[in-house]
C-alpha cells in the first residue's frame, strides 16, 4: 500500500511539473564590466528577463496524461486498500475456523480422557471383584 501511495505523491510531481511550465519565469542580472567576443554586447547594469509558456499544444496532452497517471495512481491506491482489507477479513475469517477446530479437539481430547478414566475405573472394578 505505501508504494501506492507513493506512486499517487509521483504522479501529483508530475501534474505539478507539468503545470510549472506556464508559471512565468523571472530572471534579474547584470553584466557588469568589459565586453569582449562573441556575441559583442554592451555592458549593463540591470537586465531582466521573464519567460512563460503561453500557448503550446503539447504541453495540453502533456497535463492530460499527467491528470490520466493521477487517476490510475488512485484508482491503484483504492485497488491495493480494497485488497489489504480482503486479505484482513480472509484471515480473520480463517482464524475464527481455526479457533472452532481447535475447541472442538479440546472438546474430543476431554471425551477421551474421560473414556479412559471410566474404561480404568471399569478395569478396576474387575480386578478387585
């Protein structure tokens, strides 16, 4: 049952990652100094930068398969807690059986004892006749 569980806590990652991609990204830097090579830029003081995902059909099938893994993940989530609470009552089921066998030999080794203390009594009664 944990590694379902853990399997619904991935497929929530994956939902999470993949919705990720339309947060808007911001970078702020500076390039400060002396600029040489390729590419030639200016020096600058402050740059920023934002990026988003704004329109991408991949990315809807990619949220899509995510949200089907969420489902399978807890729908096996459901599938292994049905299967522990079937196997609890099997076995209660089973031990309750094993409990009954188990006071009737008590019952049939008290009725054989006490056969035999009646036979002994009886062989007794015999021999001092």
């Amino acid at each position: 049952m944990k590694l379902a569980q853990s399997d619904v806590l991935k497929a929530k990652g994956a939902i999470q990652q993949v919705e990720d991609a339309y947060i808007p990204n911001l970078s702020i830097g500076s390039m400060v100094g002396y600029s040489y090579g390729f590419p030639t830029g200016q020096p600058s003081i402050a740059s920023a930068q934002m990026q988003s995902l704004v329109l991408s059909f991949p990315q809807r099938q990619y949220m899509k398969s995510a949200r089907a893994g969420l489902k399978a993940a807890e729908l096996a989530l459901k599938e292994a807690r049905e299967q522990v609470a079937l196997n609890a009552s099997t076995d209660y089921v089973e031990l309750d059986t094993v409990t009954v066998e188990l006071d009737a030999a008590r019952q049939q080794e008290n009725y054989a004892g006490r056969v035999v203390e009646i036979e002994q009594q009886r062989t007794e009664a015999e021999w001092t006749r």
